[in-house]
C-alpha cells in the first residue's frame, strides 16, 4: 500500500488556509486500476440502497465524508448526518434495481476518482425513474481499504456535447488560470452559480452559495497568492443542461516570502443556466 509523505512548514500553511490544497498524497499508482478495486464497495452500495439500508450506505463514507446534491438541498457533512439524511429519503420513497454502469476509475496514491451512471426505479411519495451521473472521491484508510470522502452526482439529461460547449468550457478553465493568478476573487465568483457548493479534501467545511464562495477566495487572497496556474489534460462531457469537467491543476503558491507547489485532481460539475455554462459543484483532492 502506498504511504502518505506529508509535507511541513510552507505546505501545512497553504493546506489549511483555503482553496490551495498542498497534502499528504501517497505515491502514486502507475498502472491503469482495474475497477474490482472498488466493486465489492459499489455492490454493497448498490444492495444497500435497494434494502432501504441508510446505515449500510452511510458505512461506506468516512467520518467526514460530504454528499452534495443538484438541487437546493444543503451538503450531508459527515456519515451522520449522510446517515440521517438518507434515513429521511429512505422513509418516503424506496429504490429498486440500483446500479452503476460504465465507471471510470482512477487511483492517485491514498485518493480515487470513481465516476459512473447510476440508474434507479424509486416508488412512493413520488415514482420517477432516476438516471444520473455520480462522482465518488474515495480515500484509502489504514486498514487499505476504501471510503468515499465525497460524493456528487447530476441528472444525466439528454443530448451530446457540441463545439460550442467545449468553447465555453475551455473558456472558463482559462479564465480560471487567469482570475487566479491575478488573485481576483470576484472574477473566480463570476464563474460559479448562485447556488454553487465547494468541497474541500480536508476538514474545513463547504462553501455554500456564490457569496461563500467569494468570502471564502477574497479571504484566501488576502494572505496568500497565486502563479502560473494551470489547468491541464482536461475531460469534458455535456448530458442536456449538465455537465463535467475532470482535469489536472497545477500552481504555485506565496505566503510570506515562501512559496509552494499544488498538484490537484479537479472535478467540476457544470450547468447551463439561462444558455451559460456556470461551475455548480466543485471538488477536488491532492495529486501525488
């Protein structure tokens, strides 16, 4: 199993001061992982919400682990209240032939990246056929194996990504390196939705709403800046009015005459609001 280094000094300052994340990461797993890695996990998932089993899914998440959802619900901060919350859903309506398909999967030392369609039937107070895109962030745990950290997940709606979108998305990355480095949290704001919730992979809590978001930047900038940021090897996919962009992000980080290295794993999901694309999820987690 891979051991977590953790970086002193510098490093320490800039994980916990705000969004810059310099952490203890492993090292790193070279060859493509094969997604059995995490099946028994899903499968329990699976089997668990199909039982209207809340602590069986709750189980699976770390201490703190965070649930965000697309609509107007606030984040499930921790496995209690992730219990709780589904304990709430669960009493009200009840899922049947839960299953994920097509996952992707990455492994960066002691974090994951699981990403799959889930498909659902849920009957009572309302019946609706569920289809979704869900993101996982999992940590490995002492005992080597995985929890989810965090979670998120959109409605997979129709339609294909066009030129346009990939435009628009490319778009907002570069200004994102730019806003960044220029230490301009109103410009950064500018990309996100009203409604719009940042996850971190420490222990600080969520930024919930654009106004928490941009406290939470212009509180960052005031003590520490940003440059040569860079968002590479980009992935993007459109569903309808939602989509994703999964990349790599790179920047070097100022604090008092000293300066450190970020290398993070980002995950953003987008939607297309009023015919612009916005970040409405934003999560991210250390690269090795």
């Amino acid at each position: 199993m891979p051991k977590s280094k953790c970086a002193k000094g510098i490093a320490a300052i800039v994980a916990i001061a705000g969004f810059g994340f310099v952490g203890c990461a492993g090292d790193g797993d070279e060859s493509a992982p094969d997604f059995g890695i995490f099946e028994p996990l899903v499968t329990t998932w699976e089997n668990a919400l199909d039982s209207g089993d809340s602590a069986g899914v709750a189980g699976l998440y770390t201490d703190d682990g965070i649930m965000t959802y697309p609509d107007d619900r606030r984040p499930s901060i921790g496995r209690v209240a992730v219990r709780g919350d589904l304990e709430s859903l669960l009493d009200a309506q009840a899922a049947h032939g839960c299953t994920f398909t097509d996952p992707t999967v990455r492994v960066d030392g002691d974090w994951a990246e699981l990403a799959a369609d889930v498909a659902a039937s849920w009957t009572g107070r309302i019946s609706f056929e569920e289809r979704s895109r869900m993101f996982w962030v999992l940590r490995r745990q002492p005992d080597d194996t995985w929890r989810i950290a965090r979670a998120t997940f959109y409605p997979r709606e129709t339609g294909a990504i066009t030129d346009s979108d990939r435009a628009a998305f490319g778009a907002i990355l570069r200004a994102w390196e730019s806003e960044l480095d220029a230490a301009h949290a109103d410009g950064i704001a500018a990309l996100y939705t009203g409604d719009a919730i940042v996850t971190y992979p420490d222990s600080r809590p969520p930024s919930v709403g654009g106004d928490a978001v941009r406290a939470d930047l212009a509180r960052l900038f005031s003590f520490q800046h940003a440059s040569g940021s860079q968002v590479s090897d980009a992935q993007f996919a459109v569903h309808g009015d939602w989509g994703e962009i999964r990349a790599e992000f790179r920047t070097i980080w100022s604090v008092g005459g000293r300066t450190a290295a970020e290398h993070s794993r980002y995950i953003f999901i987008m939607r297309r609001l009023d015919g612009a694309w916005r970040i409405a999820r934003f999560t991210f987690y250390p690269l090795p």
